[in-house]
C-alpha cells in the first residue's frame, strides 16, 4: 500500500477528529495531568497510513494547538517553561512521524517467502497452492520483489559451449595482457 499524494477525506477527518478529542481532553483535565503523550496516536496513524507529509504536518500542529493553552489557561506555567515544552514536544513528535513512514516505507519493500515450497527435484518447477507447476523464476517474481535475468556460470559455459567459451576466455586473457603496462626493465646488479 503505497503512501497517496493526497489520502482519502475520511482519512483526513479521522486524524483532524482524534487530534482534535486529544487536544480537548488535554484542555479540560486541567493544567496538572497532561495527555500529550496520547499525541503520538494521531501523528503515527496519519504518518503510517497518509504518509510522512501528514504526519509531520500533525506532529508540528498538536504542539502549536496546546502551545496555545498557555494563554488560555491563566497562570499555568511561565512562558519559558511552555516555549521549551512546544519544542520538545514538536521535535519528538516530528521525529517519530519520519520514523514511523520510513519503517512503513521498508516494510514495505521487503516480502519475505516462507515456509515448505514444494519444488520438483528434476526440473525445479514449484507446485502451488492450486497444485499447479510454475517455472521457479515466475513462481518468486510473484510471491517477492526479486526480478530474475538469464547468464550462465563458468560450469555450464563450458559444458554448452565447449571450445567458443575456452575461445573467449583465451582472448579475454590475451587483450588483458596487451592492455597491461610492460614490466619496467631490470636493473643490472652491480
């Protein structure tokens, strides 16, 4: 499931709703219990599922909204102590929206095949789960993000090709030695 550019409404309304139940909840328990740890719920949904735009966007606007209490709620804190707190608070929350979009993110990209796989001991074609036989490069292109290219290794070259790998590998050789440098003359001893 790849991040959207822009993620569906509801999506953006569930984030703006929790955020905003947080932000309440935060406001009317008073200056001496905090709930701003129950922030992270809001950025780490929207950075897991919008992607790190929306999350770092809801990391950053949380502790701008209750940076704001400071000045609703008379006599709560000095302005110093709430300045510190917003950016500690902000700089936290940023860094777990990136966190948590670039494991999503490498989650993603990583399919890992598991467990029997059933592989013909002749022809190593690979039974699957409708008991049909599929070649094993089809068979991992589909079940992983592995692609497969065709070569063939020192062994079979000479096996299939005989004399023309032996040719090439001669000429291989032989244009190697032309374009190394001549070996310095040696010196006489005296």
């Amino acid at each position: 499931m790849a991040h959207p550019s822009q993620p569906p409404g509801w999506l953006s309304v569930l984030w703006a709703g929790l955020a905003i139940t947080i932000l309440a909840a935060d406001y009317f328990s008073g200056p001496f219990v905090s709930l701003t740890i129950l922030f992270v719920v809001p950025v780490a949904l929207a950075s897991r599922f919008s992607g790190v735009v929306w999350g770092v966007t809801w990391g950053v606007l949380l502790p701008v909204m209750h940076f704001g209490f400071a000045f609703l709620r008379p006599g709560n804190r000095p302005l110093e102590d709430s300045l510190i707190n917003f950016a500690i608070r902000m700089g936290v929350l940023v860094l777990f929206a990136v966190l948590i979009d670039r494991t999503t993110r490498q989650a993603r990209e990583i399919r890992v095949l598991r467990g029997l796989i059933p592989v013909c001991a002749f022809c190593k074609k690979i039974r699957t789960e409708d008991q049909k036989w599929q070649p094993i490069e089809h068979y991992i292109t589909q079940h992983s993000e592995a692609t497969f290219t065709s070569t063939f290794c020192p062994e079979c070259a000479r096996q299939y090709y005989g004399q023309y790998y032996d040719n090439l590998k001669q000429a291989q050789s032989d244009a190697a030695e032309k374009s190394a440098p001549p070996a310095p003359p040696a010196q006489p001893r005296e």
